[in-house]
C-alpha cells in the first residue's frame, strides 16, 4: 500500500481550475455591484483591485455615498 502520496499532502490536493477562478471572480464582481459601484465601473476592474475593494467594504460605501452626493450637487 502506498502511503507515501497518502501523507504529502502536496501530491493529493485538489487544484484550483479556470472554471473556479472564473466563478470567483463572478460573484467578487457582483458582491461589488450590490455595494453600489457601477456595473461599468466593475466590468473594467482588474482582478487584484477588485480584490482590495472587498477587503474594505465600508470605504467602498463611503466612496459610493461621496460619488452620489458630488452628482446631485
């Protein structure tokens, strides 16, 4: 019986797919959206600062409320 590949846990992980990292990225994009940017906005995010806004999610309020009231001034 081989245990060797049993106990490396490096040989048996599972790997992450495309298809995963995809359907991340999908839901981090729509997690902004509902938090009030734009879908236009979001669309043309790249992936690593759309990773830093959702690890901030009330300046992202802040900055939307901030956007919103320069509009309507």
């Amino acid at each position: 019986m081989a245990t060797s590949t049993f106990r490396n846990k490096n040989c048996v992980r599972p790997r992450k797919t495309g298809a995963d990292k995809r359907r991340r990225c999908l839901v981090q994009r729509r997690r902004l959206v509902s938090l009030g940017l734009s879908e236009e906005v979001v669309a043309k995010m790249p992936v690593d600062v759309l990773r830093m806004k959702l690890k901030e999610p009330k300046k992202v309020l802040a900055e939307v409320a901030k956007a919103a009231e320069k509009t309507e001034a």
